[in-house]
C-alpha cells in the first residue's frame, strides 16, 4: 500500500513584544501595550498548534479506517513550524518545550529570503526535500480556524494528487488575502510574486490569476478570518466567545481556551458597535 505523506505547516514568528502584532499597538495604529499584543499573539500561536494536532488526529483516524482498502493510499501526517531565520527557529523550538508536553510530535525548520514570497517559497521547497507529496500552509494568527478545516484542506489536496500536473488548494481571509494554502508535489507552482504585489493586486486574486495563467486548477476551502487590525481583532473576538461556548455541543470543535483567557485578563471581551440606521426602511412591512 503506498503511504502519503502529508505536511501542515504553520508559519508563525517568535512572539516577542515590539516584533509581532504591531498593527494592534501604538507603534502602529492600535490600542494594546506591545506586551498584551504578544501575549496575545502568543496565546493565538499556542491555539491554533492545538487545534492542528486535533484535525491531524482526526485525518489519522480516517486514514486508519480507510486501511482496509488496498486500493487507497495511507496517509501520514506532520505538523511544521517554520520562522524567519534560524534564531527564531531556535526561540521557538524553545517555546514549546517549556510549554510542556503536545499531543503530537512537533518539528521545526527556519524559512530564508529578502522577501515574503522568498521566505515561503523556501520553506515549502525544505518540505518537499524531505519526501513530503502535499502541503497545506497557514499562518499562527488565526483563533478561530476550525478542524473541519484543515481536513478538508487535506482531503482537497488527496484529490488533487489523482490529477496530472495536481493544483492548489486555498482559503480566503477577511480583507482581499489567503489564510490557508497548499498544493501538491506535482504542481508546478510558488509564491513568487503573490504577495504584497507592487501594483495593488491582494493575495488571494494573484494566486487565483497565477493558477488561470498556468491553466492549474484550484480548489476553494472555506474562509478562515486572521488577526492583523483591530478591526480583525473585534471580528475575532465574538468568533472566540462562539467558539469557546459552542465546543461544549460539539465534539469537532477545540476551542481557541488560551485565546479566550487572554482576552479576559486584558479586558477586551465585549465588543460593541455604535447603533445606526443604515438599514431598509420597513414601515410598511410591520404596518
């Protein structure tokens, strides 16, 4: 029976106040301390690992009951952590020992470049040395990713590996972007030129329009909202008190715990708006 090797890797940078989050602090537009904005990214970091080695499991469970038959392959699945240079490698391989033990082995590797799309290209071609036949890639800051996710992300790619020349898998963010993306070894893709592209062109339609002018096809996963604004900050803040409640009726969801505390102990749990009227009139309708 073949076996299919299948890498999730989280691209994620050592949670160090000043360097990560900065957009929620003053040193940009923000309103937290550096420190809380660490803290907190932190806390995002910790949540979405877990939430991770659960949809692994799930996928290895599947894979386990699939076993039977001879026709289908079996599938093995890694959980990576790149960061940017092998400092940050080092920090974060640190990190998590000290924070006790994970449900799943946990590797680590370091992305290099003088750009984006050259730190993740980089760290997408280390995963392909190491044997690997799909990646699906995704970022640290995103609390409310869900198992189901991740899973059909997997499941996506697995189809696209029965097709010649594969193709990618993505997810949309909130604002134009990606928070999750992947494709198969036989896809002739990258990132080079995706992000943070000169002539105003947003990550997610130059990955769409990169597959159009390579004829590629691409598979659309459900969106996943990440944290970089306060404006995404108060999005995901009500998605993290759903979240945390609905876990108790539902046994495929893990909830972001850490995430919830955190926004507990810097007292930013209650997100309100200003009441408008921006709305149909309906007079006629309730008459």
């Amino acid at each position: 029976m073949k076996v299919r090797r299948n890498a999730l890797l989280l691209f994620s940078k050592v949670p160090e106040p000043g360097k990560v989050k900065t957009r929620l602090t003053p040193l940009k537009d923000g309103l937290f301390h550096p420190e809380d904005a660490s803290y907190l990214y932190h806390c995002m970091l910790f949540d979405v690992a877990e939430i991770c080695c659960d949809a692994l499991a799930d996928l290895e469970r599947k894979s386990r009951d699939a076993a039977g038959d001879a026709a289908s392959a079996s599938d093995e699945y890694a959980l990576i952590i790149s960061s940017p240079g092998a400092a940050q490698e080092r920090m974060m391989r640190e990190l998590f020992e000290k924070s006790g033990t994970w449900p799943r082995p946990i590797e680590f590797i370091h992305d290099e470049g003088k750009s984006f799309d050259e730190h993740y290209n980089d760290a997408f071609s280390q995963v392909w040395a190491s044997g690997f036949d799909t990646v699906l890639s995704m970022g640290c800051d995103m609390p409310a990713l869900r198992r189901s996710i991740v899973t059909e992300g997997f499941e996506r790619l697995h189809q696209l590996c029965e097709m010649p020349g594969g193709g990618i898998v993505v997810a949309p963010d909130q604002e134009l972007g990606v928070s999750v993306v992947g494709w198969t070894r036989s896809t002739d893709f990258d990132h080079s030129g995706v992000f943070y592209n000169q002539d105003g062109l947003t990550v997610l339609p130059a990955y769409i329009r990169k597959c159009k002018a390579q004829g590629l096809p691409a598979l659309y996963l459900p969106d996943v909202p990440d944290v970089d604004t306060m404006r995404d900050l108060d999005h995901n803040v009500t998605l993290v008190e759903a979240l945390a409640y609905c876990a108790q009726f539902q046994n495929d969801v893990t909830p972001p715990w850490r995430t919830a505390e955190a926004l507990r102990e810097i007292g930013y749990t209650d997100v309100r708006i200003m009441p408008n009227d921006l709305f149909d009139p309906r007079g006629e309708i309730d008459r």
